[in-house]
C-alpha cells in the first residue's frame, strides 16, 4: 500500500476513467499542452499544503474552544463554514473525535468521497483499491503500514465516507501544547491525522522538522 511515507500501491488494475485520464494527460504533454513537472506541483499544493491547512484550523480551534468544540460535534458543516470553509464536496460534513480508547479512520469503499474544503485533494493512496477494501477488512493492519501502532484495546472505528456524508477525524491533542495558539496548534495537525491513517505531531517531532 502506498502513502506518503514511499510505499507504493498496486496500480495493475486502474479504475477506466483514471486510464483516460492518464491517456489524455499523454496527449497533452506530447502536444506541448501541459507541463507534466508543474501539473504534479499543482496537484501536491493543493493535495498536501492549501487543502488540509484548512481542516489543520478546524482541529486547531477545536482544540482550544470549548464552545466551537461543541459546535463541531453538534453541527459539523455549520461549525466549518464559520471559519469560511464552504463548498463543494463539504456540504454534509461530521466531526469524529479520537479519544485515549476510540481511533477512527476514514475510507470511501465505493469511490474516493472525500471532504475537499477541509483536506484539499484526495491523495492517490486513498482512491486505490487497496486501501479502499482492507481499511474495512484490517482496519488494524493498514495503520501500521502508516506507522501507526495503537494499543490491542484501542477500539478502531472505521467510517465509510459518501456523497452524503463525508467525515473529519478530529485527532487527540498531543500532551504538552497547554497555552498554545491556535496557530501553532494548527502545525501539529497533518492531512492523515484527519483522515485517521496518522496521529498529530508531537511538539518534539515540530522542532526536528524546524
């Protein structure tokens, strides 16, 4: 299975219209059209910068309000366009919240739903088949293909994302962050911590990446 941390996906049986994609990308670049190395750049941008700092404010001001926290829980979408973040693929939004025994993960099993206005563009790992069945079947397992290693009684809820409904994980806020803002907060969220295929950074783990 591959993610960002260089595993790589069995991409033998592409779904069709990700062949013609792939087929007029071909096209394009052979005519001069598109510029493949600054397409992949935009795609990373929007994938892995723009996208998920807005879901990273989200978890951020939840973490440090208790009201707009409830809010959230309450009314997800509601809670998410106070802060401006409206829009296709997010009309229908919920909030679902790890704890010290609950782990949730998310996964679209029949496509690649997904809550673009909070996390950007989907990553290609998330739209694979393989990631899409053993998310259910060994929800356990894929985690520690993402290096995350939970505790044999840590229940793990896995959340089936759709064209009603698409989910935001709320990950735990890391111990030592008492009195932090909310933008520094914002920091330690990554794109899996909100998808549930990754844990927030811990405050050692932002000064390595200084």
């Amino acid at each position: 299975m591959s993610h960002d941390h260089n595993h790589d996906h069995d991409h033998s049986e592409l779904p069709e219209i990700e062949l013609r994609v792939r087929a007029l990308e071909t096209l394009l670049t052979d005519k001069g059209y598109i510029d493949p190395p600054a397409l992949d750049e935009l795609i990373e941008t929007y994938e892995t910068r723009i996208g998920p700092k807005n879901g990273a404010m989200v978890v951020a001001k939840t973490w440090a309000d208790a009201d707009y926290h409830a809010r959230l829980m309450a009314d997800a979408t509601a809670a998410i366009a106070e802060l401006g973040f409206t829009g296709r693929q997010g009309e229908h939004m919920v909030a679902v919240e790890n704890t010290a025994s609950t782990h949730n993960m998310v996964v679209c099993t029949l496509c690649s739903c997904y809550p673009w206005t909070v996390l950007g563009l989907p990553p290609v790992w998330y739209k694979s088949a393989p990631y899409r069945s053993r998310a259910v079947r060994d929800p356990r397992g894929v985690l520690a293909e993402f290096n995350v290693s939970l505790p044999e009684d840590t229940e793990i809820k896995v959340w089936d994302s759709t064209a009603e409904v698409r989910y935001l994980v709320i990950p735990q806020r890391p111990e030592g962050t008492e009195g932090w803002s909310e933008e520094k907060l914002a920091e330690l969220v990554t794109r899996d911590s909100m998808i549930g295929t990754g844990l927030a950074l811990a405050p050692s783990e932002l000064e390595d990446m200084a």
